[in-house]
C-alpha cells in the first residue's frame, strides 16, 4: 500500500514570490508520482508527473517538482506565483504495476495574496 | 471530445433515497475510475473498470454502493439509502490502458439532507 503526506494545509505566499509545497510518500513498490490542481468546485488538472528518467519534472503553468527517491519526496515549486495560482493542490501516486490508481495526500491551499 | 463528462454536476437528496451519477469518459479511453472527496480532504479511490469489468473495489464500496459500465463506455455509481456520510463530490476519471494520466471530470457533489 502507499500512502502520501502534504506537510503544509495551507501556504500563504505574497505574488511574485516562489513557493514550495512538499510532499512526502511512502510505498513498498516502485511508484508513479503527480501533482495536479484543483479550482474552486472543479475537477483535477494534471499540473506534472514523473514516471521515470530524469528527477526533474517541468510542468504546465511554470510548475516544476523535484523526485528525492532516498527522501522519499516530491516537492512542487514555482519562481514567481500568480493570483490565478490560488487553488488547492494534491500531490498522488500510484503504484506502477497498479491500474493507474491514485493514493492522494490530503492536499496543500495556496493562497496568492497581492 | 471535450473530456471526461459527468452528470449531474450537483445532487440534493433526502436521507435513505438512492440516487445515481453518470460519468461519460473520453473515447478510446480503456480505464474508467471513480474517486470520492469530502470536504478538505484528498480524493479516495473507489473502484476502476478496464472496459466493461469492474478490476478493483476500494474497502470504502459498501454493499450500499454499486458501479457498472455495461459496454465498456459509459459508467453509473449508485448509492441507495443515502446518508448524511455519503455527502461528498464524487469524481470521475478515465485514462488509455498504456497511458499512466488520468484524465478527471469536474465531478457530481452530493449532498444528503
């Protein structure tokens, strides 16, 4: 079984400025790791995933995260957010002999204020 | 095809009536999920379909809870005798079977009064 740890519920950063949302994991098997977004009464949106290959995954938006397999980790940043970045955010994965089904954290609210 | 579809986006029904969610997901896509998410929490896995056979059921699924996707399209989730537990958003996703994205709908909140 796998299961996954947003450290932060909720982030409150300042415009233009970076931000980090960390996310820890834990898993017996190889895994598949995501990060997708949420909006307001909204489905998820893939933001980024890492399969294999190289631990630096660039995604939609600026996004960008980082595979730490000895810290088992999966940290999301960004250089300079925007309002619009204000959502909720859910780092996933999924065991990669497991149907493509997701473990989710329990999400981290980034809050983007002007 | 604009993604994965479902209906109705918001349900509000007394406690002990059943109710039904449909997810219509992208074409071609193989793999069928549905998740549910309360509030302030991460979705949970339910339960997926490749094509029509329904693979893997989440301990969540109690015998009130029943999914089916009879041609391997589209899918139904039905609750009967609802509670006020089962208030929640259900989501929906689909993926190929050699794709590891899924994609997700904007999901049917449900709320038990």
């Amino acid at each position: 079984a796998q299961s996954v740890t947003q450290l932060d519920s909720q982030v409150p950063v300042f415009e233009e400025a970076p931000v980090e949302l960390r996310c820890n994991y834990s898993s017996s098997v190889s895994v598949y790791l995501f990060w997708y977004v949420q909006y307001p009464n909204q489905g998820l949106q893939l933001l980024l995933k890492y399969l294999s290959g190289s631990t630096l995954v660039k995604g939609i938006n600026g996004f960008e995260a980082e595979f730490n397999k000895s810290q088992t980790s999966f940290h999301l940043r960004k250089p300079s957010v925007h309002i619009s970045d204000t959502a909720e955010y859910f780092c996933a994965v999924s065991a990669n002999n497991a149907g493509n089904m997701l473990t989710f954290g329990g999400g981290t609210r980034l809050m983007v204020k002007p | 095809d604009t993604g994965v579809s479902q209906n109705p986006r918001h349900k509000i029904t007394k406690r002990g009536q059943n109710v039904t969610f449909r997810c219509d997901p992208i074409s071609e896509h193989n793999r069928l999920y549905w998740y549910r998410q309360t509030l302030g929490q991460g979705p949970e896995f339910l339960t997926y379909f490749q094509n029509e056979a329904q693979l893997e059921k989440s301990r969540l699924l109690s015998d009130r809870f029943s999914a089916e996707r009879p041609k391997g399209s589209f899918s139904t989730l039905e609750i009967q005798r609802t509670e006020q537990g089962d208030s929640a958003m259900y989501l929906c996703a689909s993926s190929l079977l050699s794709n590891t994205e899924a994609f997700f709908g904007q999901g049917t909140r449900l709320t038990v009064v």
